[in-house]
C-alpha cells in the first residue's frame, strides 16, 4: 500500500494539473493589494481572500485528481498489470492511491497555508486590525478545508469504480459538492413558516438528500477565522468523526465494487 | 500577405470600436453593470463555501460605482441609484453578516428619514453578529436622534456602545441628544470623527461634502439665532439675513441646491442634501 501511496504522490506531481494549479496560486501575491479595497477590514479581507482561495485550489485538487487518478490507471490498463503481477489486492490497491491523493491534499494545504498565512501576516502589519487575529481558527479553517476534499476525493474514487469513463467521478464528484454545499440552506429552509408550507413529498425527498449527501457547511469555518470567533471544540470533534465515518463508508463500498469489477 | 492585411484592418476596426465599446460600458445603468442579485438564499446556495469572497465582491462592486460617481463629481447631476445598492448591501449582509464594509458603506448613504430607517434595520441585524463592534450602536443610535428624534432608542445605542468601549463618552452624547439641542453641531462632531476614521476615498470625500453643507447650515442657524435676539421673532426669508448684515458671505449647497427657512426656523435645502437630477435643476 505504502508503494501505491508513494507512486500516486509521484504521478500528481508530475500531473500537469498540479502545475496549472501552482500557476494560480500566484494569486497569492495579489492579496496584500486587493485587500486595501475594504473601507473598514483590510485583514479580514486579506484573511477571507486567503481561505477562498486556498479552498478553490483544494476543490480543483479534488475534483481532478479525485476523479481521474483511478480512472486514468484504469484506462491505461495501469492497474491490470499492476494487481496481476504483483502480491497487491485490489482494496489496498484503492487505499494506497486515495491515501496518496489524500496525503497530496493535505500537502497541498499546509503549502498553500503558509503562502496565505504570509500574505496575512504582511497585510496585517501594514493595517493592525480592530480585533487581534487567531492563527489557530485559520489553522482549524485550512485543515477542515483539506478533510472536506478528502471526503470530496472519497466520492470521486466511490464514482470511478463503477465508472467507465471520466466524466461520472468529475461531473459527479462537481454535482455531489455543490449538493453538499447547498442541502444545510434547504433545511434551514424547510424549518422556516415558509418551508413548512411546502408540500410533504418534496420535504422527505429533500431530507433524504440532506442525510445522504455528504455535508459540507459543516466544514466552513471562515467566519470563525476572518473575524476571530471562538470554536465550537464540540463540533470541531462531530465534524471530524463525521468526515473520518462518512470517508469508511465510502471506501468500503468503493472497495467493494472495485473489488468485482472486471478490469480487461 | 492577404491575411496578414486583413489582421491588420480587423484590428484596425478593434481599435476604433474600443472608445465606443468602453464609453458604452462606463454609462451603463447601475443595475445593468452589476447585474441582477437574486435572494439571500438563491446567493448563499450558489456561492457554496464562498459566501465571504462572494459577499465582499458585491460591495466592492457597489464601491466602485459609487466611487466613481463621486471622484468623477458626477454625484451632483447622476444621482446613485440608491435603491439598488441598498438591496445588494441587504444580499451582503445575509451573505456575511460579519462583515463591516456593509453597514459603514450603509450608514454612509443615510441622510433622510426614508433610507435611515432601512439602514437602522441593517445595523440592528448586524449587532446580532458584530456584538464586539461599537460602531454599530454607534450608528443607529446617531440615526435614531437626528434622523428620527427618538431620544430614547438614540440613548439605548449609546448605552450599548458607552459598554462596548468602556469610555463615558457615548453616554456623554445620549445625555445631550436628551436634550435635542446643537443638532447640527452633533452632526458635524459624528461626520469629523467619520472622516477621520475613512481609509475610501470616495466615502471620506461624500462625507466632506455632507459636512461642507451641514457647516453652511449651522452659518446660517446662527445668523438666524442672533436675527431672533435682535427682533423678537424669526426670518421669513433667507435674504433678511444677508439684510442686516447677519450673513456676509453667500451660502453655499455642494449638493446644488438653495438654502431656505421654514416657517419654524429650521434651515434646509432645496437639494435635501442629495445628488439632485439634471431635470430638477
């Protein structure tokens, strides 16, 4: 498995995916600048221009190398000869290339982290914000950011095993975030007088959704850090069993369909 | 050679429609440049997890237009379309209830009773979340006195924000506004302390401009005030001032309007201290 996960490492930073996405990370530099638009709160735009950003490049991460990494091994028949010539089963197989994107993502995070925390740290010595800054929430807020898209690379690998082309792990991996970034607005919206005169079916249908697709408002914990409020550890903790079960559940069921899906 | 002159007279014809193409761009309609902004809701479910950047988007947008009405002093023959930006800060503040740049762009805009009750709202919306941030209390309790003369909600704010700061001066001010005396001197004081604080300098200079009429008004109160001690009652006319020698130099609206007395002696101005339209003028 621990071959798989370094060979996958590997591979992405070879992808040219990755290199697009270090292209746009030069974006970076421009936030110091475009955070002095703010009429009251440079730093918190500088904080929130940050975390956009280090969240769009994971979601680009996720949904490109989530979807094809699998699906691309298989297509070139990468993964007949590797699971036939060698001792490797099939679910350590899958495990290994999702530790590996995972373990990227994660990467990815801490790298693109530090380059936010800079442009933050820069913008907030040239304007001192009103309220002291706490690292730790924009630590908390890029480390929920990486479980989401590890949970997001979980439902892009689930796609691939059944998937006989790319377009089902990306447009499914695309239409299963933006569903899960969506259904907490719908139920907050169902629980409003006005939601309530909704009729029956479309509520239950919608609540099916609500606990079937994975949650993702859960993982949002920009306002925390862009304007210094306190974390909930309580749900910090939920949140992370949430992601850590929701992710098993995905992968067992990927394991299972990989394992009898015909590779020829 | 023949499609190298044909690039050439096609980017010839681009050239040419540019200053057209941009001139048509920079006047079209608030409304039109920015776009039609759904409900709160319809936004929040479609900016994912980038509510925050998607929020500070709108008021950028709503900035610049602002910004260039004002910088370009087009303020005073092209009033902003106000309705418009108010109901994208209403999207903001739903979108990023946290974020301060609405309610200080909001209460920047307020200089009547209509739009002040609409940003008093706001204000009382965004003290549920910003519930560290003076400024809020600050802003509707100034509103609440001058706009609305409700004394009572006006000392109510300053309370909150005499607690907030932990200085007596907010307590200082709702004990004055109790008293609904120097109005015009309380909002010269709130527009200095405003400016000082602006970092836009298209908001700085809308408040200067506000302050450059408020300081031709309090002119005028006094001269009005002195003309009452003189003669036992108030001026009809605004030229009675200039008359007897009350006033010397000419009064002037930078809003374009004309200074007038009403009957109870307040002094207002034909402008209302908008931008007014070139039909009105």
């Amino acid at each position: 498995m621990i071959s798989i996960l370094t060979a996958t490492i590997k591979g992405v930073l070879r992808d040219k995916v990755f290199h697009g996405i270090l292209f746009i990370a030069c974006l970076f530099l421009f936030i110091p600048v475009a955070s002095t638009f703010s009429l009251r709160q440079v730093v918190q735009l500088a904080v929130t221009l940050s975390l956009s950003l280090i969240s769009f490049l994971l979601l680009l991460l996720a949904v490109f190398l989530g979807g094809t990494s699998l699906w691309k091994d298989m297509d070139r028949r990468y993964t007949h000869s590797v699971l036939g010539g060698t001792p490797v089963s099939r679910t350590s197989y899958l495990l290994g290339k999702f530790s590996g994107v995972s373990l990227f993502i994660i990467m990815t995070a801490l790298l693109l982290g530090i380059i936010g925390f800079a442009a933050i740290w820069s913008t907030s010595i040239v304007y001192p914000p009103d309220r002291p800054l706490l690292w730790l929430n924009i630590l908390c807020a890029v480390f929920f950011d990486s479980l989401k898209y590890i949970l997001l690379v979980a439902v892009a690998f689930l796609l691939s095993t059944v998937s006989t082309s790319f377009f089902l792990p990306i447009f499914g991996t695309i239409a299963t975030f933006l569903a899960g970034s969506a259904t907490q607005e719908v139920y907050d919206y169902f629980q409003t007088e006005q939601g309530m005169q909704l009729p029956a079916g479309i509520k239950s249908t919608a609540l099916f959704f609500y606990y079937l697709l994975p949650n993702f408002s859960a993982f949002d914990l920009k306002a925390n850090a862009i304007y210094s409020i306190p974390l909930d550890s309580g749900g910090l903790l939920l949140t992370f069993v949430y992601t850590v079960v929701y992710v098993a559940i995905l992968l067992t069921s990927a394991s299972l369909l990989f394992v009898k899906r015909e590779l020829l | 050679m023949k499609l190298i002159a044909i690039l050439v007279i096609l980017f010839a014809v681009y050239a040419t429609l540019l200053v057209p193409f941009t001139q048509h761009l920079q006047t079209k309609p608030f409304l039109e440049k920015v776009g039609y902004v759904p409900e709160p809701l319809v936004v929040k479910m479609l900016a994912f997890d980038q509510r925050h950047a998607v929020a500070a988007g709108l008021i950028f947008r709503v900035l610049i237009y602002y910004g260039t009405l004002v910088e370009k002093k087009r303020i005073t023959t092209t009033p902003p379309d106000d309705s418009s930006m108010r109901a994208i800060l209403s999207v903001t503040s739903r979108l990023d209830p946290y974020n301060m740049d609405t309610y200080y762009f909001a209460q920047s805009l307020v200089w009547d009773e209509v739009k002040v009750r609409e940003t008093i709202k706001l204000l009382e919306y965004g003290m549920r979340f910003r519930d560290w941030d003076f400024y809020l209390p600050f802003f509707a309790g100034f509103n609440y006195a001058f706009f609305l003369k409700d004394y009572k909600a006006a000392a109510t704010h300053y309370t909150t924000a005499a607690r907030l700061t932990g200085s007596d001066l907010f307590s200082r001010l709702a004990s004055r506004y109790m008293y609904e005396s120097g109005q015009t001197e309380l909002a010269i004081g709130y527009l200095d302390a405003m400016i000082k604080s602006s970092r836009n300098e298209a908001i700085k200079k809308s408040f200067e401009t506000r302050r450059s009429a408020l300081l031709e008004v309090r002119r005028i109160e006094m001269a009005r005030d002195r003309y009452r001690e003189q003669f036992g009652r108030l001026p009809a006319l605004l030229g009675e001032l200039f008359d007897q020698g009350l006033l010397t130099r000419p009064v002037i609206d930078p809003y374009g309007g004309v200074f007038y007395i009403e009957s109870d002696g307040t002094v207002r101005s034909t402008s209302k201290f908008a931008g007014r339209t070139e039909n009105n003028d």
